[in-house]
C-alpha cells in the first residue's frame, strides 16, 4: 500500500505542478465538470512549457494513461486549446496559434538529441564540418549526413556551400526559451547566449 500511495502521490504532484502552469495559460477553465480537473490543466501546462512533446513522452512524464491522455487531449484540441501534427511516427502537441508551421517543424526537430545537437554546434561554430558534427556528437558520419538531408527538407539547413542554418534567429530564440525543456546541450547553449545573440553566418 505505501509504494502505491507514493506513486499516487508522486503523480499528483507533478500533475499540480504543470496544472498551476497551465491554470496561467488560456486553457484555464478547460478543466471544470472533470472528476480529476488537475489532469486537463496539467496537459495543457505541460504543452506549453514543453511545445513539440509528444504523445508518449507527455503521458509517461505526467504519469497517466494511455486512454486517459487521449481523452484530454482530444477535448483540449476539440476545444481550440493545443493542436497537433504528425511528425514521422510521433504525433506533437502545441499551445494553439502560437506558433507558425515552420516554428512547429523546429521544435520537432529540436525535441530530438542529434538534430537539435546539430543545430546547437552549428550555431556556435558555422564552419564545423560533417566530421567535425560526428565527432562532437559521437554519431557516424552518416548519421549526420541522413539528418543534414532532413533538416535541409524541412527548411532548418542549408547545404550548398558546407552545413548552415538557415532561420538561426528562430532556431536560437527557440533554444533558449525552452533550454529547459530540452538536454544539457541547450542549458549549455543558454548560457552563452549574449555572444549566440549576435551570431551572423
């Protein structure tokens, strides 16, 4: 009973935690009539605090279900609140009309370790190399190559004279506005910020 009365606890806590962030937020009120209110408020606080999450990595932290997370979220797209996107095979939670598409795409991007570690070193150094990005990251080379090709997709990198970013003013105001939310690589980054600010490639 007391190993399941601290998870229990545990769970309420955190849910309290991201339910005051979201009690902040536009989707307060979202909650009435529910039996459990903190869970819709803590969804919602969680999304904005973590925009890009997604589905599973938002259940697992917040400790809830599989059905009770679809529930909630499903109510809270229905009610103009979060809105999604499938991005490959996650599907990402945002705050409604808080961002552009092409915001939505970075942060997605920058919610997975080795794109976002290859922001990060591009952005600190524009001359680093594919070699020099596999080495830093301890990935293989074509492990950058094939996530160079996708940022370059999706508009966040250039690749016509060596590796650039290609919006570093969004992708760097991202970055430190949800440093932590995101590793170690980003609380780093955010602490260099004022030399970052006046980064020009």
């Amino acid at each position: 009973m007391g190993g399941d009365d601290g998870v229990d606890e545990e769970k309420r806590a955190t849910l309290r935690r991201f339910a005051a962030l979201g009690a902040a937020s536009p989707f307060v009120g979202l909650a009435n009539g529910d039996s459990d209110s903190d869970t819709p408020d803590a969804i919602a606080g969680y999304v904005s605090a973590r925009p890009g999450t997604h589905f599973s990595k938002l259940r697992d932290e917040l400790k809830l279900g599989t059905g009770e997370t679809q529930h909630h979220l499903h109510r809270l797209e229905k009610e103009g609140a979060v809105t999604s996107r499938k991005d490959g095979e996650y599907r990402r939670y945002f705050p409604a009309e808080e961002f552009s598409e092409f915001e939505q795409v970075t942060l997605g991007y920058l919610r997975r370790s080795t794109p976002r570690g290859m922001l990060i070193e591009l952005l600190r150094d524009p001359s680093v190399t594919s070699s020099g990005l596999a080495t830093t990251l301890s990935v293989s080379r074509p492990t950058i190559s094939k996530y160079a090709k996708e940022l370059e997709e999706a508009g966040l990198l250039s690749r016509d004279d060596g590796y650039a970013v290609t919006e570093p003013e969004i992708v760097l105001t991202l970055l430190l506005r949800y440093a932590d939310s995101f590793g170690e690589d980003a609380t780093a980054l955010a602490a260099d910020a004022d030399s970052l600010l006046r980064y020009d490639p």
